[in-house]
C-alpha cells in the first residue's frame, strides 16, 4: 500500500538549529525510561516541550541505546505504546518525528500523525524502510551507527562510508536526496573519546551537501569528561549542542529544551553582535 502525503518542511528557525525534543514512550531507555511510559504522561510532555519552545518532537517506543539491558520489543507492541499517544501529540501542531527501526512501524505512524522518520540504522538494517520514506515523501534522519565500538577504526572514515551506503539505499529507492538529514550517531558504536572526535569534527560532514542533525544530550562521553549520572549532563549536553550550532548542525536533538533553546539564543545574539 502506498501512502503518500503532503512533503512537510523541516523547521528553520532564523539564527539556529531547530531543537528536537525527546519523548521515549519506554520502561527502559537509558535517560528517561519509566518516566513517560503511561500515555497521559507521555502527551503531557510533548505538550510540556512544545510549551518550552521544541520545533519537533522525537518519539520512540523501543529502547535503542547502545549499552546495558534494554528490551527488543516487536512491531506490535512498539505500535500498540506509540497508538494512544501519536495522534494526540500530532494535534499539539509540531512535527512529529518517530523514532524507529522498523518500516512497518514507520509507515504506520505516517498514518497516525507522525510526519518525520528517524531512523537509528540509517537505512540499513530494515531493507524496506527507504522504500517507506520513498512513498510516503517524509524527511528521513539517517543515523550511522555499529553492532559494536571499535577503538581502533578512524570513525569519521567510517561514518563517511556509512553514510555513502545510505545515500546509495535511498537513491535506489527514489528517496528525494533534499528529503534526508544525516545524524553522525554520538554515542552510538562509539568509544566516549569516538564521540568527541565526532563532536569535534563535525563539519567534516559538510561535504555531503545535506542538513545534519546531532543529538549529544545526555550522553554516556559527557560522563567519561564529567562523571555524573544521566539526568545531571545537562551542562555537558549544551557544550556538545553549542559546538553543533557552530559546526553548522541543522537540528539538536535535547531531553532539556527550555536550557539548549536559551543557550542557542544568547549564543546567536553574541554571534550576531560580532
């Protein structure tokens, strides 16, 4: 069945990224599992962020960190957490993106409001996903990512040829290349040292002529610099969001939106003052 939609527009405020807002609908994602897992609780934040100024809202029902005990969870059940939620955040009126690996997944939520994919596996794991973002004509976000950190890889040299990969998925496909978004994946198949090299080195990924998006917030290289538990890498996550900004980053995506939205504005007005 193809399902074809209106093309939104990714959001572009003037002077900065757009900051996506983090939801997990989750009993065990690694910063807010638990907390958001109830429907009720779960709109309740999306309403929340959008209040603190969130231009997209990020969503997912799967546990995809890259470390300790999270569950795989089906498509049925991943569906059955995001069904009473999507359509209610979709009418708060700020795109939705659906976090997801899995197409059946992603083109059902298409159906219930969501209007972004986001995918963690960048096109590669499930082969029918770039046929998703092809029919629906929704932005795509393609994350690099591995099955295991290697200390020893160049992990620039590696996210470059994933991403080559991903782009020639999407092509095959009929993915509008103006239709996808790169995400260089920190904290993903990454030492914390591959995460700040990555941090460091962002505007290598210019190169590829496409918006890219980064998503640093609380994450576990802020601990290997400052150890601190998740909820307490707030300063460390708006350092990393900040060197994004500067890098040229698109989108940031954040737990804490009231205090990235607030860095990024007096970030831009010094930038402007210049």
């Amino acid at each position: 069945m193809t399902l074809t939609l209106p093309k939104p527009a990714l959001p572009k405020p003037k002077g900065r990224p757009a900051v996506m807002g983090v939801v997990n609908v989750t009993p065990d994602s690694f910063s807010d599992g638990g907390q958001f897992h109830a429907p009720e609780r779960a709109i309740a934040r999306v309403a929340e962020l959008i209040a603190q100024g969130a231009d997209i809202i990020d969503i997912g029902a799967e546990s995809t960190r890259p470390y300790g005990d999270a569950q795989a969870v089906d498509a049925d059940e991943e569906m059955a957490r995001l069904a009473p939620v999507l359509p209610e955040a979709a009418r708060l009126g700020v795109p939705i993106s659906i976090d997801t690996m899995k197409a059946s997944v992603a083109r059902w939520a298409i159906g219930q409001g969501a209007t972004i994919l986001n995918d963690v596996w960048g096109l590669q794991r499930d082969p029918d996903m770039a046929r998703v973002a092809a029919e629906t004509g929704a932005p795509i976000i393609v994350m690099h990512n591995r099955d295991a950190a290697d200390p020893a890889i160049d992990i620039m040299a590696d996210i470059d040829a994933f991403f080559a990969r991903s782009l020639a998925i999407a092509a095959r496909a009929g993915v509008a290349r103006e239709r996808i978004v790169l995400d260089p994946g920190v904290g993903f198949g990454k030492t914390p040292a591959q995460s700040i090299e990555t941090l460091a080195r962002l505007e290598r990924l210019r190169a590829f002529g496409l918006p890219f998006l980064v998503g640093a917030s609380r994450k576990r290289f802020i601990a290997s610099v400052s150890p601190a538990p998740p909820d307490k890498r707030i300063g460390g996550s708006i350092a990393a969001h900040i060197v994004a900004m500067q890098a040229g980053a698109a989108i940031v995506r954040a737990h804490d939106v009231a205090e990235t939205l607030q860095a990024m504005k007096v970030a831009a007005a010094i930038r402007e003052a210049r």
